[in-house]
C-alpha cells in the first residue's frame, strides 16, 4: 500500500498558499487561497474540478493543470474561504472513472462531507505550538524541593522509593511529596532533553493528589509551593524561552469546594445554581461519571461562568496574567463539560473561554482539550485548538507496537487492545484524522501516554518497539507530547502504577539508550521544518512496516519504522522526485539511501528499528 501512485493533497504548506503569505493556519474570510493537487500519470485523470460548499451549497470550479513533473502532473484551484471553516473536495475524472478526493483518500463511491479539506479562519492558535515538544509533569510524583512538608490529615505519606498503592482509597491519598520547586530545580534536565514546553497537571488544592477534585481555584495548594512556586516556575521556564500549560476543570468542583458546600447548604444561594442535580437543588448532584466527590459544574449559570472562565476577573483569566502567566489550559473532561442529558453546552463554552484568554494574552495562549475519545465532532475550528488525540495517534500507536504478551490497562476497554497490522492501524488513523481539520490536527497532542494510561514501556515492552513508538510520536504531525519519566524507561501497567516518582537519586535505574534517543529526536524535530509543519503521505504500508513522507516547501524527510525484523522496502525514485545518483543522508540510523535504477532501497532489519533520512526539497508552487 502506498500514497505515492495515489492522488494526493492535504492542508500543509506543501499544498496549501493562503494569500498575502498568512500561515496556513490563519486564512482570512475572503481570502482566495490556492490549493495544489498531485496527481500521478497511472491514475488516468484528465479533468480535475474542486468543489466548496460557501454555506452548504456546492459549487464547482476547474483546476488547471500547471506543472507535470515526471510521471505526476500538478493541478492547482482556489478556494475561496467563506465561511469560518470552509470545506472542499477534489473531483477527478477520466479514463481511470470518476472519483473524489478527500482528506481520507480517494473514493470510486459517494462519501459525506465529514472528510472534506477543511480552511479554518477563526483565530489561530499560538505559533509557538506546532513549534513544541511538551513534557508532562504530575507534581506530587516529579521532584520534591527540599522544604519540610506537612502533611494534610487525608493524606498517606509515602517515602519517594516506596511502591505506588495499585488500587483501592491509598490509592489517592498517597502522598510523596513533590512540589513546584522541584519542579523547577530540574529545568536543566528538561532543556537537555529538548523539551519547549511543560505541561503540569492541577496544582489547585484538593484531598487526594491528583488534585481533580480541586476545592480551591484561587491558590496553588501550598503542598506543592503556593502561589510564589507556580510564580518562580513560570518565570524560569520563560527565561529559557519555554512555555508553561496548566490544567483547569471546567466540568466539576471537588465536594469539599466552598461553591459546594455553600450550594448544600443554602439550596435558594446563588451557588446552588453552579451545580446540576438529580431532583433538587440542595439534594444530590449529578457528578462526573458517577463519583460523588466531583459533582459537574451548571454552565446555565451567569454567575458560574464570571467567576471561573468568562472575563478578566475569572479563574481562568486570573492565572493567565502575571506572576503565572500561563501559556495555555489544558482542560480536563473537556468532552462532558457543559454536557448532561439533553443540555449541551459545551460548544459555548469553548468560545466563551476563548474570548476570555484572548481578552487577557491575545492570541498568545493555547486551549487544549482532554477527550479519550472521539473528539472530531469538537475540533472543527470554532473552539478547541487540540485535543489529547488518544483516538488519533495514541490507539494506534499502542494497537501497532504493543507486546502482545502484555497486560495492562487498554484505555478503558474490558478486553485487551488489539494488536492490528500496519494496513489496519493506518486505514484507522486516516479515518479519524479525515473528519478533522488539518489545523488541528497540527495543534492535539501525539502522546504515548499520560497520567491516565499505563506507561509506554509497560505496552511495548521490548525496548526496540519502545524505540520506534518514540520516534513515530516524534516525526508525526501533531505535538509531541512526553509523559514525565518515559524518557528513561519507567514502567507501570495502569494509571495509578505509571504515577511512579521520578527516580532522581537512582540514575542506575534509567535506560541511558531511551534518554540518548529522545534528546536525538526532538533536536531532529526542532531542526526540521518538514517534521514540525510538514505534510504527510504514507509511502509504504506493510503489516510490521509504516514509511511516511513529511513535505515541506523548504524540506521533505522520509521515515522508517519496523516493528519487528523487517524485509528491505523499494520505492519508485522518480514518485519521490529523486534522480539517480542521489544521496539521502541518513538524520536517524546509519545507513544511507543512494538513488540508482529508478528506484531506492530502504534497508532491513533484524528487529524494530527506525530509520530516519532527508530528502532535497522539492516545492509544488514553484512550477
């Protein structure tokens, strides 16, 4: 299975020139924006339209075909952004029959408008982002600062060697210790890694140390520094041109916040408006999947809404300016806030908050969004920049690498991931990726895991596999996301075992080869153009084999992934625009390509390996 013999766009700059020379992700109503199709001789396509919908109306216009490069011929349209996400489609017509393409593939049947290319012209998101590699920090569990720590009566405390509690209340009331200062005394070793950017799970006070249950939104629990420590790590990081991206909980307060208690105790008081119930107010809440001690926020209520996110005297605002000035939210259950029955909200939200952070930074901060699932429906332009794309990226990933000997917690699922070859694990992530808009794709978050799954290395396994998982988050479009500890291999089969405490006083304990191989990959991110903007075409799909084509105007890198002891793969030269006698430096691995035949050769292996090579640019708007 290949892209190359296929035709092919997609919303990256390799494709796509907005006018006046705006980003690709900041069309302007109005614009006329050109578009480039490529379409391969063996296709057999004469004739290629592009259709728009301006209001849900189709209209059609011819591309022209504007360059022939070999055995592809170039075909340019524009599209006329009209509406804040405008939608199109190429038709392609000839000897070869009459088909669509759309952000999915091509298509010989009819199909729905949900895998249209998509132009978004609401504001964009911070530039800064596609730009990032964040680094994920669970504070209880990263570094503690040194200060004396008294512990809250809830609270079980647990020496930073001791083993994580598996299940059951211990669970979250075990308590180790970490803090911000902690945080902020081991900078150096995320700049060394090559990290940009942390994002930090709550730091809002609450009686268990995941802190979700926050019963404060107005200061940083002084378990982990107070409001001084959130202040010094912000400050720090932007000294060294990084970024910091916290997390709100826009669906529900802990039992023990005053909002609830007040609503509880005065059943007609303003607060009892914050909250949803299931027969009175007063009585008993609805809550987060059925967990009495998070009961879900009622976004109905103006006065809920000034008080956390909407205005410059919120929550949400507050944080954001200085001495934190925050980068960004990441917000939590973002698919259920604002949602219950047949109340939906949720988009208003979105907007509502949005608006907020734009009246305090501009366009300067970023809005991420926590949806386990399918979050398509959510991510078409108006609100949310990204998602956590655990459906786009992370599935995959695990279904593709994971050792299949393997127990740990699937995601949710009651039965175990399956393990899927390469056709199948592709043909998914194109399905879900299809319904999205290019711009958001480039601004979720790739991630191997989080504080909500088990770790990488306990899914993989073999430490090969792990290496190739690692370099597919880190070449892929979409920001990489590293969960604090992966980088030297910790382990933990469930959530609650993944919040293992970062071993800083065991550096006999760390897989110095995972660490090496993370600091060489975001250096090559950060040094591509291709890997952080980049389009992507899948330039061979095996069961135990994915080779994927970045392009970029300026650049184009190819990427080779086994997943286990892999058959050398050959490739058409002239659909990859290489000439004979070509040389394709190897950025990742040892070996390089040299074009001969017509054709290049990417290597075997005997085991999972990755393989990673720089191709001469090769720019479709300059003919």
């Amino acid at each position: 299975m290949t892209d190359l013999a296929r035709p092919h766009h997609d919303g990256s700059p390799a494709h796509v020139a907005t006018a006046a020379g705006r980003p690709v992700a900041a069309p302007a109503l109005g614009d006329r924006v050109r578009v480039r199709v490529v379409v391969p001789h063996e296709a057999e396509v004469d004739a290629v339209h592009v259709r728009t919908t301006p209001d849900t109306e189709p209209a059609y216009a011819p591309a022209t075909r504007v360059a022939t490069h070999g055995p592809v011929a170039v075909h340019e349209a524009e599209v006329e952004v009209t509406n804040p996400t405008s939608r199109y489609r190429f038709l392609l017509d000839g000897p070869g029959g009459q088909r669509w393409l759309t952000q999915v593939g091509v298509h010989d049947h009819e199909v729905a408008d949900t895998w249209d290319f998509a132009l978004v012209a609401t504001p964009a998101p911070p530039a800064w982002v596609a730009d990032s590699v964040l680094y994920q920090v669970f504070p209880d569990r990263y570094s503690r600062g040194g200060g004396e720590v008294e512990w809250p009566d809830w609270a079980e405390p647990a020496g930073w060697d001791d083993p994580v509690a598996r299940r059951g209340p211990s669970a979250m009331r075990q308590l180790y210790g970490g803090d911000l200062p902690g945080v902020t005394a081991r900078l150096d070793h995320l700049e060394a890694l090559g990290v940009t950017g942390v994002y930090l799970n709550p730091v809002f006070p609450a009686p268990q140390n995941h802190r979700y249950n926050a019963d404060d939104f107005e200061r940083v629990d002084p378990l982990l520094g107070g409001d001084a420590a959130l202040a010094e790590l912000s400050a720090a990081l932007h000294a060294r041109g990084m970024h910091l991206i916290g997390d709100l909980t826009l669906n529900h307060s802990g039992d023990q916040h005053a909002w609830f208690r007040a609503a509880l105790a005065d059943p007609d008081g303003v607060e009892a408006d914050f909250y949803l119930w299931h027969d009175r107010p007063g009585g008993r809440a609805q809550s987060w999947a059925g967990v009495p001690t998070l009961p879900k926020f009622d976004h109905r209520s103006p006065e809920l809404r000034r008080r956390l996110y909407e205005g410059r005297d919120s929550v949400a605002a507050r944080w954001l300016r200085e001495p934190f000035a925050l980068d960004g939210w990441r917000v939590d259950a973002a698919n259920v806030a604002g949602r219950s029955g047949d109340l939906d909200l949720n988009a208003q939200l979105q907007r509502i908050l949005l608006q907020t952070m734009r009246e305090v930074r501009g366009d300067e901060t970023y809005l991420l969004a926590e949806h386990c699932h399918d979050a398509t429906a959510d991510l078409q332009g108006a609100g949310w920049h990204g998602t956590m794309d655990y459906l786009g990226f992370t599935r995959a990933a695990w279904s593709w690498l994971r050792d299949p000997t393997a127990s740990v917690d699937a995601l949710g699922m009651p039965v175990p991931l399956a393990r899927r070859g390469g056709a199948a694990v592709v043909h998914g992530l194109d399905l879900v990726r299809g319904q999205v808009p290019w711009r958001s794709i480039v601004h979720s978050l790739s991630l191997l895991g989080s504080h909500d799954t088990a770790r990488w290395a306990a899914v993989a396994g073999d430490r090969d596999r792990r290496h190739v998982g690692l370099a597919w988050m880190l070449t892929f479009p979409g920001v990489p996301s590293i969960y604090y500890g992966d980088e030297i291999g910790l382990g933990g089969d469930s959530n609650e075992q993944g919040r293992t405490p970062m071993p800083w006083d065991h550096p006999g304990r760390w897989d110095r080869d995972t660490l090496d191989l993370v600091s060489r990959l975001t250096t090559l991110r950060r040094g591509s153009v291709a890997l952080r903007h980049g389009g992507l075409r899948w330039a061979h799909v095996g069961d135990d084999t994915l080779v994927y084509l970045r392009e970029h105007p300026d650049e184009r890198v190819l990427v080779h992934l086994s997943r286990t002891g892999s058959d050398p793969v050959t490739l058409d030269a002239a659909l990859l625009h290489l000439d004979d006698g070509a040389v394709l430096p190897p950025l990742l691995g040892h070996r390089r390509l040299d074009v001969t035949g017509g054709s290049v050769m990417l290597p075997g292996s005997d085991a999972p390996a990755v393989n990673v090579w720089r191709l001469p640019p090769f720019n479709l708007f300059r003919g």
